[in-house]
C-alpha cells in the first residue's frame, strides 16, 4: 500500500505562484500609461489576429499578457459582464472597477481550486473627463488588485521597463511623447540588447476621452508611423471616424 504524498498548503501555493510568475515572464511586455488626452496601451505584438488589447466596453479596454487563450476567456466573459450589467441597470453602471473586482474573483478562484492557476497578467483601464478621473487597474493570476497611477508595464522586462518609467513618464505628455516613451522601454531585447521596433512590431491602442461614448480605437500604419516619429508635427490622434485612422472596434474585439 502506497503513502500518500502530503504537500503543504504554504507549499502547494508557492509553486503555483512560481508557476504562474514563469508562464508570465515568457510573454512579451505591454504598457499601459495615461497621456494627456486618454490612456494608451502599448505591446510588443508581430500578430494582426491575436490581440493582446482590446475593447470591453465604452470607456474600458483590456490588456493582458501570458497564454492567449486564457486571457482571451477572460476578455470574453468581460464583455458578456459588461453587456449584461449595461442592459438590466444602465451603461453609467459598467465601470472598470466593478469589472476589475470580477476578475478579481474569477483568477482567485482558478488560483486556490483548480488543478493550475492562469498564466496571465491582465489590466483594465477606463479613461474618464480628465486625467484624475482615470483609473487603470492591475491584476495578477491570484486575484490581486492594485489600482496604478499613471503607467504600468506587464510581462517580459515588467521590472526594467517600470524603473525606466518611473524616471521618464510625467504627468501631461501628449500621445506622440507618450508612445515614443513607452517604445524605448520596449525596446531592450531580453538580453538588454537595443532593438529598433516599428509600427509593424507593435500593438497600439488608445482609450480617447475625447470620444463621445466609445473611446477605443486602434492605431497603425501612416498615423502611427507619424505619432512615432520625432520629426512629425503630429502628436494625437485626429478626431474623426474615418477607418483609415483608427476606427471604432466591435465588442468582439475584432477591430
């Protein structure tokens, strides 16, 4: 007869932790940071199909890092929680913060029960009327909520990439300067050699207050290549709805 193999709780909880931390560090980095018209969310990604960012709901994005398909269950029911809550109460009554705490449940839940924890990390953002009104909020594979001023950076060089912008990201930045910032934290290879990343490598996005209701939208091509560039006049995105420059994206996230 067999003994039975005994681990620790304190144990058992550790290394899903350790876990989940390394599944994580694997995935490229994505930044989030507020700018002075809205919020921009900024990744590593070669993928035109796999998202990494996407939209929730009219003023609430997501962004996430670690196994696609985990987070992608988590982008789902976020928008089906959203629709839901905007449908039976009133759209006002679907906040980040209420999503956030619904996350909160669901990755701790997954944590402590199931067999293995999510490897992802997750943000969702709401831009408000102005830039105090913002609110980004963090959560990691155990549930954890951290509500973040100004930036955050997730997976890959998370810990390089926040040093840097503690020391550069201020209060105020307009869109070009906020993107080119968060590029040259980007930019360091895992081995801390400097890369050169175009609009090509990259996954942009931007939460725009200035938006009536559905604040989203996505940037690439020309005017992404103009807001990257120093020596481009441009310096936020045009206020229009014309597809060429960033066009709204459904609640499937398919923008």
């Amino acid at each position: 007869m067999s003994m039975p193999f005994y681990v620790s709780p304190e144990q058992l909880m550790k290394d899903r932790a350790d876990f989940a931390r390394k599944g994580i560090a694997r995935g490229r980095s994505v930044i989030v940071l507020g700018y002075d018209g809205g919020i921009a969310f900024v990744g590593e990604n070669t993928s035109r199909a796999l998202h990494k960012v996407s939209e929730i709901y009219d003023r609430i994005a997501f962004a996430a890092v670690g196994k696609y398909n985990e987070f992608e269950n988590l982008r789902v029911a976020g928008v089906r929680y959203a629709d839901l809550r905007g449908y039976s109460y009133d759209r006002i009554d679907v906040t980040a913060r209420g999503l956030a705490n619904a996350y909160a449940q669901t990755l701790g839940t997954v944590f402590t029960q199931e067999s293995k924890p999510y490897e992802v990390e997750i943000v969702v953002a709401q831009v408000g009327a102005s830039t105090d009104d913002d609110q980004i909020y963090r959560l990691t594979y155990d549930g954890s909520v951290a509500d973040e001023r100004g930036f955050v950076a997730m997976g890959g060089a998370a810990d390089a990439i926040t040093e840097l912008l503690e020391d550069r990201w201020h209060g105020g930045l307009d869109l070009g300067e906020a993107l080119r910032l968060a590029v040259e934290a980007l930019a360091p290879d895992p081995q801390g050699v400097l890369r050169e990343l175009g609009a090509a490598q990259l996954e942009v996005a931007v939460l725009d207050r200035h938006r009536e209701r559905r604040a989203f939208r996505r940037l690439a091509g020309p005017l992404l290549d103009a807001l990257l560039s120093p020596d481009d006049p441009t310096h936020d995105v045009p206020q229009t709805d014309d597809p060429g420059v960033g066009s709204h994206e459904t609640l499937t996230g398919e923008g």
